[in-house]
C-alpha cells in the first residue's frame, strides 16, 4: 500500500509543475485567439485533429473552430491506387506551432515605432527589402491568394513572455500595408529592442520533409525551375519532394516542365486533397478556341477540337452545370491514360429515350463515351438529340422526337428551332394544342408564357424554357377591345391538355371557366364483378372511344375506391377488397399512352358483400360390378351444418338423377360396360351450390366391366 501512496504522490506533484510557455506563429496563436488549450486538452490526451477546427468547406465567415476545411493527400482522396495505398497527414507538410520559412522572406526589413489599439497594431516602417518581385507593392501584402491565403508580418524576440521570461518571437497577419507602415491584427505590449521583421506567405511549411529541403516563399514555390529547362537542379519544391514516380515534377528535379513557377493548387486544389479539379485537362468551362488552360483540352493531349462551341452560351451565360451534358463524366479525378470524352444528358429530370450526340472523329488516342443512355456516332454534325432542343412531348411519352439540335459550333436557335411558331400539336399528340385558335384571336405568346418572354421575342431566363415545365404564366394584362385589361390566370397542369380557370380574358370573352386546353377525350364504360372473397369487388375500365385509330396504348388507370385507399399502379383490371361490407363510390380515370383521358373523372357505386364459408360436401361412389350399380351417397348438410336442399347426378352415359330433401344415397345402373365420369351438384339451402366430379372426389369415376 506504501508504494502506492508514494506513486500517486509521484504522479500528483507532476501533474502540478508550473506549465513552461510556448510562443506560436499565427494564426494558431493569440493573435487569433488560439492558445495551446484548444488542441491540447491536458498533457496527457493527443493533441486535437486538424479537422475539428478546419471544418469550414463552405469558404467565408471563418473563425477560430471554423478554418478553412482540408483534406490530407491520400490514394483515398485522390481515388486512386496506381502508385499504391498511401496516406499523408498534416503533419507531414506542416508544423502547426511555427512558420519554419524564415530563411526564405518575401520581404524583410526594420521599424522604428509602433501603436496599438483597437484591436489592431500598426507598425511605423523604417527600411525595407522586397525579395519576392512578386510581392513588390505593399498595398497587396493582405490581399489573399485564395480564402485562408495571407500574408504574415513576423518579429524574431520582439515581445516579452512573463511565463517563459524572456523575449519571444511575434507573428500575426497583415490587414493593411503602404510604403510607410504595416498593421496587423493583435495588440502587444512588453515590446523590447528588436526592430527587425520579415514577412512570410505562412502556412507552416516544414522547411525539410523526408530529409530534403523544401522552400516555399510563396505561391510560385510548390514547384520551381529555375532553369527553365525541365531539369530542376534544386528541386526544393514542396510538391516536388516527395514524388518519384508522378507524371511531372519528381524529387531528382526531372520532369519540371509542367506549369513551371505557377501555382500547384490552381488545379490541384488542398481543399480537395490535392486531386486534379475541373481545369487541370481543359479550360472550366472552355469557352476560348485554342489549346490552354481556359480552353480546349490540353492535358494530356489535343483532341483535335478547333472550337469550345458554345460552351460559353450553356455554362456561363445560361448556367448549365457540366453534368448536365456530361452526366458521370465529372469523376473526382481525372481517368488517367483513359482518353474517354463522356457525353450524356440529362436535362431537368428528363432521363428520357433517344439521347444522342453527332461528333467529329477525334485524335487516335481518344473516343466517346456514351452515357445516361445517350448514343454517340461521329458524322460530324455537332448537333445533338436532347430535351432542351426538343418539340417538348417527352415530357408526356418519355421519349424523345428525333429532331436534332442546331450545330454546337456554328448553330443559333429562334423561336421555331424545336416546335413551330405558334406550336402546332395535333389533337392526338401529348401536348393537346389551343394555340393555333389564340393566335388567330390576337393572343401573343407573352399572353400566358409571361415567365418565359416578356416581349415576345427574347427568352428571358433561357433557363425557363428547356426545363422540363410548361411555365404557364399569366401576363398582367391582355388588350381587347383597344385597352389593356387585368388578366388572372390559373393553369393546372395535364400532360394531355391541362385546363385554365380564374382566367379573366376567357370570362371577358364569355367563356365559363374552367375550361381545357385541347379538346381531345377518351370514352370508357366500367365492368363490375363480385370478387372470389369476402368484400371483394373487381374492376375493369373498357375504353369504347380512342379517337381516330390506332390507339395509343397501353391504357393506365387510377382509382379512389372511396374507403380512404387509392391505387395508383396503372392497372386497368384490378380489384379492391374492402374492409367491411356496404356501398362505396369508386372514382376512376384512364389514360392513353400520350396522357389523353375522360374529359373528368368517373364516378360508379359498387357493393362489398361479405361471403360466408359454408363448408364442403363429403359424398363419395361405390360399384356393384355383377349388377353394373354405382351408388353415391351424398350427406343431409354440409360441413358446417347447412342443410342440403337439392342434389343433382350426372351419371356420364347422359342420364341424370335430381334428389330433393331428404338427401338419401342415390343408385344408377349401367347398360353397358366402360368407364364412367360421375358430376354431382348439390345446393343448400342459403342456394349456395358445391360442385363435385372425379378430380376433386376420385370415387366419381366408375368403372363397369
């Protein structure tokens, strides 16, 4: 027990040392509000994960547990394992307590005062040194290179640490600089005779990793040849160190002729893991007509494209996204040596049948990829077959009208490029047309497309076209009668022909409302039969009218069977087990294969009548051969006791016997020899009948020699 004793006491007085201070470069220091408690919980616990503070991927409104959210270098992240499985940390690359790139400035020089206050300090320059031209204004140095990427002003021994005693380095970032002073954010105080500074790009960057150098003065030092010939002869870049068996820029200096001098992470972002992004191959989007980085594809070879088309018009001006013509061909990282171009559509939902795109025939190295179901060939159109340049009927069938898109290179559109102008859909076409007789009234497009074109003639947003909806919005006013008049107007949407209500300009006029748009109906009658069980009703729509032939089938219909449950699966057959006995409203519809239906729902009453098990019949035949007599005996009631009121006997040499109660055993004989099916139905007295021959009693089946 003493021993115990003496260790805790051992372990105790550790525990309440005097904790010796550690002054850190910002921004994991006071500056910022970040003191060494928040990684480190007690001396005993690891330190925190760099994830639990840059956690912040939705980029701004940064705070001290909202950094900038990274991801750390892996096979993982990068969704690749062709060099292997790796993973790196952050600690690999960085130290989280100092700026280790001291040796290597952007700018150093001195200062004679300083104030602070605020918040703030500012520092009253005396002399300076620029030796990164890059950084040669001083009204830049808090501009950010990206959105956690600032600039560091740095004091080696410039304040006074109580707890360490003695001077300590100070760092913090640049809010504000000019040829005479640099302030930065955080006051000091305890300021002693150092009037050197220097300031750093930051990032705690390591200055050796794996044992070799690694300089990082800025943007430009990921990677660096200052030779310019492509043989690095002090590869000390810190994405050059590590890698010797990458596509460029190796840490024996060869292969440095990729980007030199050039930020890494313009394409290979750390948000991302350092995996390539959208512009590592081509321009995001490529909307210049060359091969570079904000056009055509570059990396790893020319395709043999002369124009980025309009690429410009769809992402830019419209905002389509890229998947939306190159669905999945967005993969996390590029396919390395792969050279598949993936083409597919997907439009505002509209997965529809009969995507297509006509290419020009590509270098050798490269081919298409047909995605989303969407086929490629290489006539050399550039035109596609897609929902946005379509005649719009997709939206009801599900399939796309072959009616190719203008050229991707050399095309333009106009009001009759997918549907003529005014829209012309015959009657037994999906989308039942009324244009033609609003046009001819006078009506404009503006009218009840007020959503789509204001004026008639521009489409204003482009986006509200091709989308998928019919953007049936009313204008605020329509002319009759030489004025303008307040229009309201209600759509409801129907794929066959939807109908128009509170519609002011139909009610001027002296229509009632609601009215259809389209007058184009199927006709159908119901068939109604009792079910097989208890409360059971079957169904079947029979369509009398389709209109002129053929008719567009299959048929699908709904119903609400009027107890709360409805069914939606299409059949036009079907049945409903209800859940007590009684009458019920059905309300039901049916639908063609182009969305046409009943000019409204139906509406027919059927009964549930609930059905007794009344038993079964227990009866079986006997043969007396030397006489040729079969004799059945049949029971007075059924299983469950219901008496039995008349039996019939079908011998199978067309004679017959009828047997009224009371049900007694029944004899036929037989004129000839032969083999014989008896069939005997029986009726009780509810007139419930039960109907019997060899196959379901096997004794029914006689034979006479």
């Amino acid at each position: 027990m003493k021993k115990i004793i003496i260790n805790s006491l051992l372990v105790l007085g550790t525990v309440t040392l005097p904790q010796i201070a550690h002054a850190n470069a910002a921004p994991h220091w006071l500056s910022h509000e970040i003191d060494c408690i928040d990684c480190h919980q007690n001396h005993m616990d690891p330190p925190t994960d760099c994830g639990f503070c840059h956690n912040n991927s939705s980029g701004g409104n940064y705070s001290k547990t909202s950094a900038p959210a990274m991801l750390t270098h892996s096979s993982a992240v990068m969704q690749s394992e062709k060099y292997g499985v790796w993973q790196r940390s952050c600690v690999d690359c960085h130290n989280p307590h100092v700026s280790d790139q001291c040796a290597t400035p952007l700018v150093s020089g001195t200062f004679s005062g300083y104030t602070s206050g605020g918040g703030t300090t500012t520092f009253t320059i005396n002399s300076l040194t620029v030796n990164d031209p890059a950084w040669q204004d001083p009204v830049a140095w808090n501009a950010k290179t990206g959105a956690e990427r600032g600039l560091l002003f740095m004091s080696e021994g410039l304040t006074w640490e109580n707890e360490q005693g003695e001077y300590v380095d100070f760092s913090s970032e640049i809010l504000a600089a000019d040829a005479t002073s640099i302030t930065v954010q955080g006051e000091i105080s305890h300021i002693g005779t150092v009037r050197d500074f220097k300031i750093l790009y930051g990032q705690y960057i390591k200055p050796t990793i794996g044992a070799l150098p690694v300089i990082f003065p800025g943007p430009s030092g990921f990677a660096h040849d200052e030779t310019g010939t492509g043989n690095d002869a002090s590869p000390t870049g810190i994405c050059q160190v590590c890698h010797t068996q990458t596509k460029y820029w190796r840490n024996d200096g060869s292969r440095a002729n990729h980007f030199n001098g050039e930020s890494c992470v313009t394409c290979h972002e750390h948000e991302l893991g350092f995996r390539p992004s959208c512009n590592a191959c081509h321009g995001f989007p490529p909307i210049v007509d060359g091969v570079q980085q904000d056009g055509l594809i570059w990396n790893p070879e020319p395709t043999g494209a002369t124009s980025a088309g309009a690429h410009a018009t769809h992402a830019v001006d419209n905002g389509i996204s890229c998947e939306t013509c190159h669905y999945d061909g967005m993969p996390a990282t590029p396919i390395v040596d792969d050279y598949r171009l993936q083409i597919g559509f997907d439009i505002a939902g509209q997965n529809t049948a009969g995507n297509a795109y006509d290419g020009k025939t590509l270098n050798p190295a490269y081919s298409y990829e047909g995605t989303n179901g969407t086929s490629i060939t290489t006539g050399g159109s550039m035109s596609c077959v897609v929902y946005c340049h379509s005649d719009g009927t997709s939206v009801s069938t599900g399939e796309l009208a072959n009616q190719p898109s203008p050229s991707w290179t050399t095309g333009s559109t106009d009001c009759a490029s997918c549907h003529s102008y005014p829209p012309a859909y015959a009657q037994d076409q999906p989308k039942s047309n009324s244009h033609q007789r609003h046009i001819m009234a006078g009506f404009t497009c503006k009218i009840c497309h007020y959503g789509t074109t204001t004026d008639n003639t521009a489409i204003a947003p482009t986006g509200n076209h091709g989308n998928g909806w019919y953007d049936v919005i009313g204008a605020p006013t329509f002319f009759a009668n030489g004025q303008d008049r307040l229009l309201n107007l209600v759509y409801e949407y129907d794929a066959g022909g939807g109908t128009c209500s509170t519609n002011s300009c139909h009610a001027y006029y002296g229509f009632n409302t609601p009215i259809r748009w389209g007058n184009f109906y199927l006709y159908a009658s119901p068939s109604i039969t009792q079910g097989d069980e208890s409360n059971e009703v079957n169904f079947q729509v029979n369509v009398t009218d389709c209109g002129t032939p053929p008719c567009n089938l299959p048929y699908t219909c709904t119903f609400d069977w009027g107890d709360g449950s409805v069914d939606e699966s299409g059949n036009c057959a079907t049945s409903h087990i209800y859940p007590a006995p009684g009458t019920y409203q059905v309300t039901w519809n049916v639908w063609d294969a182009k969305n046409h239906s009943m000019n409204e729902d139906k509406i027919n009453s059927v009964t549930a009548k609930e059905i007794i098990d009344t038993g079964e019949v227990t009866l079986g035949a006997t043969v007396d051969q030397a006489t040729r007599t079969a004799t059945v005996t049949v029971p007075p009631t059924t299983t469950t006791g219901v008496p039995l009121a008349r039996v019939y006997f079908y011998w199978g040499d067309r004679k017959t016997t009828i047997l009224d109660a009371p049900i007694i055993p029944t004899s036929h004989q037989y004129a000839r020899s032969g083999t014989y099916y008896i069939k005997v139905v029986a009726y009780d007295q509810n007139y419930n009948n039960y109907t019997y021959t060899y196959l379901e009693e096997p004794s029914l089946k006689v034979v006479i020699p």
